[in-house]
C-alpha cells in the first residue's frame, strides 16, 4: 500500500483496547478511493495477531432482502445460537426465516441475541466485525449494526464499516470515529502510478494524474486502459465513478460472448449462491465460463460464490447492458430461485415493466414474511413495488395504503402522506374509501394539520347520530385529544355513544381509548375498572399496547404505562425515535416524567427533540421537545426550557395541537418559577384556562390549576384563579384519580387563605397514592411547610421541609431544593448544601444497572433487561464500583437507598 499511514494509524487507535469509548471506526469516501483495501488491511493485520473475524459487505441485489447482510455476516457462527437464551435463539432464528414460531420475532430481542452471539464469539478472544459497503445493506441489518455500535463498551469487540460518501449514515451512533478517506496526494499518486506493470510516460502520464485527480483506483484502471489502447478515451470531463464505469464496460466489452452473457447474469444475482447463478445460465454452462473475466481482473471466483473485484464493475457491467437483456437475466434467475421465494419475487419485479398480477402478489406475500420477521423497512419497499404491479386499481390502493400504515411505523411520514393520497385517488369504493381518509387523517395529525385531519376522519356528511367504527374512531378521538378543539369533541360524542351498548364493545380496548380519551373524568372510573384484565390479556399487537399505555398515562395509571409503552419502545432500541413517527416515544417519556424517572424520559426524547431543531416538525417531535423543556425546566436549565418552550409554542399554536400547547406553556411557567419570574409564570399558566376560568384543554389544562393559583397568589390574581378552580372542580366531578385530587387539594390550601389552608395541605397528604408522582408531591411538602413556618410551628415546619428537600434532591429539581434549603434556614435549621449523589453523577444507563443490580438481579438478567450483553453488564459495574465508593456487588444495595427520594 502506497501511502495511508496516518489512516491505518487512526484506524489502529480506534479499534484498539485501549480506545476510550467502544473499539469501533467509520470510513467514509468516494467511490474508488481504498476504503475497502484499510479494510482488508486491518482485517489481515487483525487475523494475525489472532483475531477472529466476520465480515459482509453490503450489495445492491440484496437491499429488499430483509437482514440478508446479517445472516452473511453471521453464517459463520449461526452453529452457536443453541448456546442463547431460549427468547434470544428464536428470535434470531425467526429473522432469518429459520424459527418455527410464526409470530413475528422481537426486533429487540433479536438485536441482544446477535450482541449476545458476538459476546459469547469474544470470550475465547478478540472478535473484529467487518462491514464493506454499508450504504447497500438492508435496513433490518444496519438497525442491528446500529445497536451493537452503541453496546460494545466493555466488550472484546471491534467494528469496522465503510461506506460510500462523506455523510455518517443515520443508523450508526455519533460517538463512532470517522475517517473521510481522501484522494492520496500528489506524490503518493505519482509513486502509484509508477508502479504499474506498464505505467504510462509523457502527455498520458500527465492526464491519467489529472484525471484520476488522486483516486487510486482510477489511477490503477486508466493506467491499464493506456497500456491496452495506447492512448485514453477521449470521454471529456466526467465524475471519476462514470470515468471507472466507463473503462470497466470497455473491458467487458473486449470478453467473449458467452462470458459477458454470465457476467450479466452474475450481476443481476449479486448475493445468490453460485450453483444458483449457474442454473440460470444456459444449459451446459461451467464455472470455467467466467476464466476470462477472472484474467482481466473482474471478478474473484470462489467455491460457492463469485465476487465482482469492486462494486463499480458490477453496476459498470449491470448498466451498459441494454434493458432487454437484463430482463432475460432477471427471468432466468427467477426461475433458478424457485426455493428462495424473497430472491424471486424480486426478480420477477425488476423483469416487470407493466402490471402483472403474478408478480404483485409474489412482492405481496414477501413484504409480508418480511413484516413477520420484523424487517418492516423491506416490506414498505415489497408493498410499494406490489401496488405498482398490481392491474386493479381496488387492490393498488389497498397495497398503498397498507404501505403508508408501514410507513408510519417506520417513521416516515411523508411517504406515508404521498401512499395515502394515492390510495385515495384510486379507490372509490365507500367502505375503502372510509378506512382510506380515516388513515389520510392520521397522517395529518401526525403533521399537525389537526383540522383537516379531522374533517377527514369525521367528514362533515357523516350523520352526528351516526356509529362510528372502532378502527376509525382511534384515530378520530386522537385528534380529538390532540387538538382540544371543542366542536370536534361535540361532534365524535354522540357517535361513540351510539355503538356503546353493541356486543363486547364496553371491554374493547380501542372503546376503552375512545371513552377515556374524549371524556376521562365521565368514563374514568369505568375505565379504569377495565384496565388491569384489558391491559393483562395476552396476544395484544404493538398497536394495542401503544394505545393502552397512552391511555393509561392519561388516566394517571403511570407504572402501567410505562410498563405497556416500555414493551412498545424502549429508549435503548435503535428505532424508537421513529416507531409510530415518534409517539410512542415521546408518550413513554411524558410517563416517566410523570413518575419521577427523569434520566430515562430524557434519554427518550433526546433524538427526537434535534430532530425537531434540525426542522423536522411533526408531532412526535414536537412533543418531544415539550418533555425536553419541562425537564430543563425543572433541573434548573431555564435559558434552555425558555428557549425549547418557545420553539415549541411558535408551531403548535398555529397548528390548534393544544394538548402540546398546554405542555409547553407549563415548561415556560415552571422555568419562570425558577428564576423568581411569577408575573411569566402567571401569564404562562393564564393561557390556559379561557375568560369564564374553564379548562382550554379539557383535560391537561385542570392539571395546572395549582401552579396557576400558586403563580396567581404570588401576583395579586387570587379570585382569578379561584373561578378557574371552580370550574376545574366542575369539570372533573368525581372522575378525578388520587394524583389529581392531590392537586386539587393543593390548589384549595394555596387559595384559601391562612386559617384554613393546613386542613386542605394534610388531606392532600393523607392519601400515600399521591407519592407515585414525586414532583408534585414535594410542591405540596414545600408549600405546607412553607404555611408551617408563617404559622410559627416551627418543629412540623422543619419536618415538611426536610421531606420536600429530599424529594427534590432525589429527582435533581434544583431550583425547588434550593427553595426548601431556604426555607429550612429560616426555620432555624443549619442546612448543608445539596450533598453530591454519586449514583446521580453516573450516566443514565450505568444508574439502572447499579439499581437493578441492587435488586439482586444477575448479569444475564440484567443484560435481558436493558438489552446488553452480561459481559458488557459487567462492565458498567466494574466502573462503576469506584464512583460509589464500594468493592462489591452486595454493597449496592445500601448505596441506592442512601438516595433521597428512593
């Protein structure tokens, strides 16, 4: 290799032990540049000192094929998987098609089985994963890559990846190292050039140098075309992959027929197996076929596939070929493919140009397996080609919007928009036109054009008194709560009620949703009778649990939202910025916030919320970054709520999305609390109730009513506040759950006046269910205490105080501490500053494993868990041990309930 030392240096540094974070590193460039010749050199520098490696290199035949790269990159080691956990084999064995367990397999669990696999690989040495080419790998298999980057800490694993450009590609986590590959500098390419077999001399030396402008691959390639033809092709100035594409074609031009004929077919099968090859080739055909391509240096033939020498050839050979006969090679490996029905339906989809029933339905039934095997990406991309193909127009917009619902699972809401609008144009039968624009409504809620996203759900000739069905009124009552608009809430009402007595309608989980969601304070208590049995049942889809988990965080059953939406999207997967657009994940963190989890409903909305400041508005991220502000609000991070807050409100209050209005507008106000600001808090918290004191939002808005009477007090605006909690109290009537009443309870002892405040503080006190939601538990310590000391009893004063001190210190609410550590020295008590928690000062992660390990739980179970591996578990502990001051595992435990507020 002639230069590059400074890129195998930073490539050694970044894959040793000795790296500071996980031994991984990217390597970015252009075509031709030698990013895989770094790579095979460290892979065979690897090998020597004894490490064992995997390696796949991506291809553009197989980006359909659901984790089709994983399963190149593992086949070496699949005889291993009878050594995982039962939960981690059948997952991975049903990514692959090779599981008898018909239900779709985890894509989490399925992730932690491969972690696990290569853990298990690592732990009789050092294990080096390769990955060429990552720009042409299947979806499926770069989420998993993604997810074993961000987990290689602490393991004995390194990763590798290369990839075309100079763009990180979105999958593989940021604190991965990159290398933007540059064109070697002019003397490194003049000693390349040199030696060539037959370098060129003179004029053509001159132009090869300026041409190749550095790229070795063109320099090697263009040097061979001079040598050949005496001179270079006078092609004019052209990017150096058309200029390589060009000379590649001009060699396989020169070859025999038969062995351009077999380089076509080998280029249109890239990934299948060479025997599969073969059998597509005219009858008779041998491997000594490709002999000549092999001595011009196309292609490398092996025993049981053939290899094209760079990917440039392959596209070089695929694309000079006129389309008639691609479509002849397509054919023919269809037909070779019969057992491999994947592989098929895709050739038989490049062959097709026009609608051939055959064909969609073959694309059909694969986007399907590969739905089931949890590669939802690659059945979008069957589903869209299936519509394409298919000739009825009926069965095109049902495949359409099939795929626009896949499309907003995976995140994409503006394919999810052009699919929807397809189907909708195609289709003009009623029942599917119905079901068509109620998903056409869903996605402009997700775009927050709440309007019009109702009218097309509820169109305006829909009778009032009409029923409405279960699948369309989810999405009706979704805007319904999103929105807060009243006359839409009028609207779906009557049609809800109508269905109400029909069979089995009172336990449905989406009835329960639409009840719970339009009316929680009427149907709340009803409700929540239903839950525990309805949100116990087995066999409930992603889709039900989502709903659930939401309703659930609506009726302030936190602990079984978290655990519901937990199942759905955990914060560790790779995906969960994108599951459902990013309301799944924006929910889970409003419930953690709700319930005192704070780093975890941070590290939930974090991508989610760049996403929004990167300009992408839509409501997940939009609510995410509403979580965002309140958190940092909260913290005491108030330059920071302010701003998030605002950014928030400049979108959702043009969009009438209420429901995230409310919440930013109680980020600001809790930020101005912060900084002393009540006048703000006030203006913040006033907005949320309309002249006559009624909740704007039906129901977030009476969640406020505290904090408004607090900020109403402090600014003159008492009586103000006492009609808004007249109405709320209206409003709410006997619905209210034990965390509302405890805020109702504070509103009152904050309005009533010095004499009969104490009664209301206790009360609000007395119920222990009012300790699942610390936060507003410690207002309500802080503020008694704080009437406590005005009434000069000091003893009970200095006991509110202290326990509204430690709740705070316990959730990181530095301003409110601040607060009671004032207050607790104005009672007379010698406060120490806030004491540095170091199980607080570890990262989010590393804090949950130090907690369940304190629970007693095992590496492995741990590891299941979080979705590590146990060697990786370990690790964290093992760094984890002098932070806290502790040399062993049992110590842990005293070390967590030392924590105030745990």
């Amino acid at each position: 290799m002639i230069g590059r030392q400074e890129e195998r240096a930073f490539i050694a540094e970044a894959l040793s032990p000795r790296a500071a974070a996980a031994a991984s590193v990217l390597l970015l460039g252009e075509a031709g540049v030698g990013k895989t010749l770094l790579l095979d050199t460290a892979v065979g520098e690897a090998e020597r000192a004894g490490t064992r490696v995997l390696r796949v290199r991506g291809n553009a035949a197989e980006t359909e094929l659901a984790f089709a790269g994983l399963h190149q990159l593992l086949l070496p080691v699949l005889d291993g998987v009878d050594g995982l956990p039962v939960r981690q084999r059948g997952a991975l064995l049903g990514a692959f098609g090779l599981g008898e367990d018909p239900t779709p397999p985890d894509p989490m669990m399925m992730s932690l089985a491969v972690l696990t696999l290569a853990s298990q690989v690592a732990s009789t040495g050092p294990l080096l994963l390769a990955v060429d080419d990552a720009h042409w790998l299947d979806r499926g298999s770069c989420q998993v890559l993604g997810f074993l980057a961000r987990r290689l800490a602490g393991e004995s694993i390194g990763l590798l990846v290369t990839a075309r450009g100079s763009h990180r590609p979105d999958w593989l986590d940021p604190s991965v190292p990159q290398l933007v590959v540059a064109a070697l500098a002019p003397a490194e390419a003049e000693e390349l050039l040199s030696a060539q077999p037959d370098p060129p001399v003179g004029p053509t030396r001159r132009t090869v140098l300026a041409t190749a402008a550095g790229n070795p691959l063109a320099l090697v390639e263009l040097a061979r075309s001079a040598a050949r033809d005496g001179q270079l092709p006078a092609v004019g100035p052209l990017p150096v992959t058309d200029l390589l594409e060009r000379t590649f074609a001009a060699r396989v031009d020169e070859l025999p027929g038969a062995t351009r004929e077999a380089l076509l077919v080998a280029a249109a099968a890239e990934g299948a197996g060479l025997a599969d090859v073969l059998a597509a080739l005219p009858p008779g055909s041998r491997t000594d076929v490709w002999l000549p391509a092999e001595r011009a240096g196309l292609v490398r033939l092996h025993a049981d596939r053939i290899d094209f020498r760079h990917p440039l050839i392959r596209s070089a050979i695929y694309g000079s070929a006129p389309f008639a006969e691609r479509r002849r090679a397509h054919l023919a490996l269809a037909d070779a493919l019969g057992s491999h029905p994947e592989r098929r339906a895709w050739q038989l989809s490049a062959a097709t140009v026009s609608p051939e029933e055959p064909v969609a339905t073959a694309l059909e039934a694969a986007a399907m397996r590969a739905l089931g095997r949890g590669a939802v990406a690659e059945a979008l991309a069957g589903l869209e080609r299936a519509a394409q193909l298919h000739p009825a127009p009926t069965e095109r917009a049902r495949l359409q919007a099939t795929a626009a619902y896949a499309a907003v699972v995976v995140g994409d809401i503006a394919k999810a928009e052009h699919l929807a609008a397809e189907a909708s144009r195609l289709d003009g039968d009623p029942d599917a036109l119905r079901w068509i624009s109620a998903f056409s409504g869903l996605v402009e809620m997700l775009m927050l054009r709440m309007e019009r996203a109702f009218c097309l759900v509820v169109p305006d000739e829909l009778p009032g008194s009409a029923q409405i069905d279960g699948g369309v009124s989810t999405i009706a009552t979704g805007i319904v709560y999103h929105s807060g608009i009243r006359a839409q809430r009028e609207r779906i009402r009557p049609m809800l009620a109508a269905r109400a007595g029909d069979e089995g309608m009172a336990t449905h989980p989406f009835h329960l949703w639409d009840i719970g969601a339009t009316d929680p304070y009427l149907h709340g208590n009803t409700v929540r009778g239903h839950l525990p049995a309805v949100t116990a049942a087995p066999g409930l889809i992603p889709t039900q649990k989502h709903t659930l988990g939401v309703l659930c965080m609506l009726l302030d059953e936190t602990e079984t939202a978290v655990s519901l939406l937990g199942d759905v999207v955990n914060p560790q997967w790779e995906d969960a910025a994108d599951f459902h657009a990013g309301t799944a994940a924006a929910d889970l963190a409003l419930a953690n916030l709700d319930g005192g989890r704070w780093a975890d409903a941070r590290l939930g909305v974090e991508r989610l919320a760049d996403r929004f400041l990167a300009g992408q508005h839509n409501l997940g991220t939009v609510r995410a970054l509403a979580v965002l502000a309140t958190l940092c609000a909260l913290t005491g991070d108030t330059a920071a709520a302010q701003r998030h807050a605002a950014a928030v409100l400049a979108v959702t209050e043009p969009a009438c999305a209420l429901a995230t209005t409310v919440r930013a507008r109680r980020a600001a106000a809790f930020a101005a609390t912060a900084l002393g600001d009540h006048a703000a808090a006030h203006h913040h918290l006033r907005a949320l109730f309309d002249g006559s004191g009624a909740p704007a939002h039906y129901h977030l808005s009476c969640y406020a009513v505290a904090d408004h009477a607090a900020a109403a007090v402090l600014t003159g605006h008492a009586q103000e506040a006492r009609t808004a909690l007249k109405q709320v109290t209206a409003e709410v009537g006997d619905g209210a759950s034990p965390r509302l009443r405890q805020i109702l309870l504070r509103a009152a002892a904050l309005l009533a006046g010095p004499a009969g405040a104490g009664a209301y503080f206790r009360e609000a006190l007395q119920d222990p269910a009012g300790q699942r939601w610390p936060f507003e538990r410690g207002q309500v310590w802080l503020e008694y205490g704080e009437w406590l000391r005005r009434q000069r009893q000091i003893a009970e004063a200095r006991a509110a105080l202290t326990k509204a001190r430690e709740i705070f210190e316990g959730l990181g609410a530095e301003p409110w501490g601040a607060r009671a550590e004032a207050e607790l020295r104005a009672a007379g008590v010698a406060v120490e500053s806030a004491r540095h928690s170091a199980l607080r000062s570890l990262t989010p992660q590393r804090q949950r494993i130090v907690r369940l390990a304190a629970q007693g739980l095992t590496n492995r179970e741990i590891g299941e868990r979080l979705f590590l591996s146990p060697r990786t578990v370990g690790t964290h502990l093992y760094q984890a041990f002098p932070a806290l001051g502790v040399t062993s595992r049992g110590q842990l435990r005293d070390v967590v309930e030392r924590e105030p507020g745990d």
